[in-house]
C-alpha cells in the first residue's frame, strides 16, 4: 500500500513539473519554427521563453502559502487546471502575444506547485527510503527537461510545434484527474510561527517587481546590448528590487524565502553548484544543436535519435545518485558530474565537421550523466546543509534562485553566440570578398565544375558563390562553438572547485537513515531514571 502511494505522489509530481520543464527547453529549439508560424521578428519568440521561465520562478516562494489557505488538493487541482487551459490556449493561439500569456500562466502555475509537492514527497517516503526522492528528481526533472530537445528535433522534422503544447496539457490533465481523488485536503507541513504568521507583502511586490523588471531586460536583449536603454535600465531596476527583497526576507519575521539559512556553507555551495551545472548544460546543448543545424553535419532524423542518447546519460545518473548519495555525500557525486562535463566541454570545443554522430552520441551521454548528478548533488547538499526542519524552505531558497538564474540563460546564449558569430565572420571578410583572387580562381573552378554537371553559366555561378559562403559560415560556427566551449570548460572547473569545497564542509547527513534498533536491555536502560 505504501508503494503505491509513493508512486503515486512521485507520478503526480512529475506530472504537475515535468510539462514545464520540459516546454521550457523545447521552445529554445523550435522559435525558427514559431517565427515562422506567425511571421514575427528573429528575436520575437524569445519573449514567450523568457516571460515563461521568469514567471516560473516569481512563483515558487508562493505555493506553499497558497497550500496554507486553500488547502494541498485544491492548490494542486488549481494549478494543473490552469496549465491544462493554457497548453489549449497555446495549441491555438493565432499570435505571439496569445502564446506568450499562455507560457506565462504555464510557468506561474508550475511555479506554484514545485514546492507544495517536493516536500510532501520528501516526507512520505520512509526514512530509510528517501536516497529514492532523489530518483524522482533526476529522472523525473531533468528526464523532463531531457525530453525538451529531442520533442524540439522532432518538431523540426515534421515542420510543426503546436503538438508539444498539446502534450503537456494531456501530461496535466492526467495528473488532474489522480489529484483530485487521491490527494489529501489538508497541507501537512505547518507555516513557521503559526500563531504570529503575517504574510511578506512587501517580499512579493519586491520580487514581482524584479521579475517583470528582468522580464524586459532579458527580452529585449538579443535585439540590443547591455548599454542601451532597453536593457541597462530594466536590468538595474531589477538589481535595485532584489537588494530590497534579499534586506526584506532577512528582517522579517515570515519571509516567502528564509535567506537566513544561506548562512550555512553547504546551502550557498549548493546553490552555487544547481546554479552552474543549469548553464553548462543549456550552453552545450544549445551550442551543439546549433552546430548540427547549421552546419548541415546530420539528417534531421538522425539528430532525433542523436536526443534519445540524453535519456540514457540522465537515467545513469538517477540509479548512480540513488545508490552512492549517502555512500559518498553530495560532494563527491559533485566532483565526479564535474570532470565528466569537462571531459564533454573538452571534445566538444575541438569539434569539427566530419565528426561522427555515433562519438557525440557517446558524449551526450556523459553530459547527461555528469549534469544529473551535479544538479542533484547542489539540491540535496543545500538542502541536507541546512537543519532538517528546514528542509522545504531550504530546497525553496534554492529552486527560486536557480529559476530565476535559469531565466536568464536562453536570451544570454543567443547574445553571446550572435556577438562571437559576428566577430568570427568579420575575420573572413576578405576571404569572401570579390577583389580576393583567390577567391575568383575558386569561383572559376566551382562554375566550371558545375557546368560540367549541366547547369547554366549563370546558375553554375551562382552555386559556387553559395557554396563558398555555406563554407565560410560553417567556419564561423566552428570557430564560435569553440568560443562557447571554452565558456563552459571553465564552468566545469567551477563546478569541481566548489564540489571539493562541499567536500571540505564535512559529510552531510544521510538522506535515507535506518530506524534505531534497540536491544531489549538498550530499552531498559533508556527507560530507566537516572539515580543519584
């Protein structure tokens, strides 16, 4: 019976989470495809991914009040209703501005969700048995958000994407229908000083004011830089907001967040490290999609199964945390996910374009793997850091930093990638220009190629003028790939610095503890008044 309870609770989980998470990652690889669809600008789509993710994370520190006055099942059935609305509205949206506020009701409803289940699922498991919580968040999670680029490959092969949206909203109204039976009524983790609890307005309009400040900074910054007004301004509001809110949630009695606890090392080093393995992972993955796009390496069929190699690195990863979390701490799982997203960086940085899909398969799979146990060992060394009654507001602190962070990411890879892309093609100026000689003997060479093959002069021409440009273009990618590759290798190094430095804190407690056993004379003398 306790089986299918924890089963059930880790299902509904994951489908309340996973729909997000997963969307989140898929609209990075598909806003081609939806520019397409609504004949918007390049930079466009990237408000709906942005705004989503923001919205994610503005949420978080709320669920758990929510749950507080409304109860734990109507919060749940609350927030899958709204995201089963939304993904319908998504599915048939006739503009961006539709699809947007749908992506935005999506993440405020994930948002509220996160951590009203991730404690309860923590405590339902039996303490012996709570390594397990850590397969629901590895497999469950980051599975999720594994599942993003290969649904994005597949969107681009069948040239359409508003089924994935349809996918999740059928994920939540499975999730909706098990909810509304089996949850309990009740939250059962009480609020902090329940007797004198007020809540933090003045934290929530701080941090609602932040997000939508970061909301336009980060939209508007493929299309500008960092110094224009657009950017700069909305960015420094921002900043300004959270200084307020980080001073309000250190001096109020009830904070949404209890920054207090970061005053324990494994808390900042953990979050340092959640923080870090989320941007190694999206900056390799993005960089390598785009490379195989670009660079016409692989058939779009054959990049859909190149995705499935993640699937393999991420349940690698479950099984190997849920085995040694407690054998070897969160800090050695920490190191070892490290050096393995090193070794990824490393190959990666040096790739070129008669590689074989079959080598980056292997290595997708240790970037998944690597990324899994460096994730999960940042949540559960922070949250193992702090006292275990803290727990929840730990995992909360936590979770609404790397949301927040993880929001920034998307629009941050594609400025950096754009800016080095312009660099690295303003080198092979002259190489593409019309006064080079070299240039004209291999247009010359190429045409008469070309016309050999039965194609016009004019048309033979123009091919080889093509086919010099696709080259060049194509070094231009390499050449930023490996820009963005030295990127993340020196994230990896930060990651096994602060891996050793957990490791240095001393062991956390165990996640999974066995129940005391005591010896029938043991009782005795524990039950025995002392004397004297």
């Amino acid at each position: 019976m306790h089986a299918k309870k924890h089963f059930a609770l880790s299902l509904l989980t994951i489908l309340a989470v996973g729909p997000n998470l997963m969307l989140s990652v898929a609209m990075m690889f598909t806003q081609g495809l939806i520019q397409d669809s609504f004949s918007t600008g390049s930079y466009a789509p990237m408000w709906a991914v942005v705004l989503g993710n923001i919205s994610f994370a503005v949420f978080v520190p709320i669920g758990p009040v929510c749950a507080r006055k409304i109860g734990f099942r109507n919060t749940y059935v609350f927030s899958t209703g709204l995201f089963t609305l939304a993904s319908l509205m998504a599915t048939v949206s006739n503009g961006l501005v539709v699809l947007t506020f749908a992506r935005m009701v999506q993440g405020a409803m994930t948002g509220l969700v996160l951590m009203v289940m991730i404690p309860i699922l923590i405590h339902s498991f039996p303490a012996e048995r709570r390594n397990r919580v850590v397969g629901v968040l590895i497999g469950g999670f980051f599975g999720a958000i594994a599942m993003g680029p290969f649904l994005g490959a597949l969107a681009i092969y069948h040239d359409a994407w508003r089924w994935i949206f349809l996918i999740s909203g059928l994920c939540t109204v499975l999730g909706l229908v098990i909810g509304a039976k089996g949850l309990p009524g009740k939250f059962p983790i009480p609020a902090p000083n329940r007797a004198s609890y007020t809540f933090d307005y003045y934290g929530l309009i701080c941090l609602f004011a932040s997000g939508i400040s970061l909301t336009i900074g980060m939209g508007n910054l493929d299309a500008h830089q960092f110094t224009d007004l657009q950017v700069g301004v909305p960015l420094g509001f921002c900043a300004v907001f959270l200084c307020f809110f980080v001073i309000q949630e250190l001096v109020t009695p009830n904070p949404l967040l209890s920054l207090r606890l970061l005053r324990y090392p494994k808390a900042r080093i953990g979050s340092l490290l959640a923080l870090t393995s989320n941007a190694t992972m999206i900056f390799s993955l993005a960089m390598v999609n785009s490379i195989l796009r670009s660079v016409d390496m692989f058939s779009d069929a054959s990049i859909i199964f190149f995705y499935v190699s993640l699937f393999l690195g991420v349940a690698l990863s479950a099984l190997f945390a849920i085995i040694f979390i407690d054998r070897f701490g969160p800090g050695v799982l920490a190191l070892i996910g490290g050096c393995c997203l090193i070794a990824v960086d490393y190959h990666w940085g040096w790739i070129q374009i008669n590689t074989t899909l079959s080598s980056l398969s292997w290595q997708l799979v240790l970037l998944g793997f690597g990324t899994g146990l460096t994730l999960a060992a940042g949540l559960l060394g922070a949250a193992l850091g702090a006292p275990p009654s803290a727990l929840p507001e730990t995992m909360a602190i936590v979770q609404s930093f790397r949301l927040f962070f993880f929001s920034t990411i998307a629009p941050l890879f594609t400025w950096i990638v754009s800016r080095l892309s312009t660099i690295h093609l303003s080198k092979n100026t002259w190489a593409l220009s019309m006064d080079n000689p070299y240039l004209q003997i291999e247009i010359q060479k190429m045409t008469v190629h070309n016309e050999a093959l039965g194609f016009p002069f004019a048309e033979a021409k123009n091919m080889a003028i093509q086919t010099i440009v696709k080259t060049q273009t194509d070094v231009a990618t390499i050449d930023t790939a490996s820009d963005i590759y030295k990127i993340c290798l020196i994230m990896g190094f930060i990651i096994v610095v602060l891996s050793i430095l957990m490791i240095s804190t001393g062991r956390v407690r165990r996640l999974a503890e066995k129940p005391r056993i005591f010896t029938r004379e043991v009782r005795g003398l524990l039950e025995k008044p002392k004397i004297g």
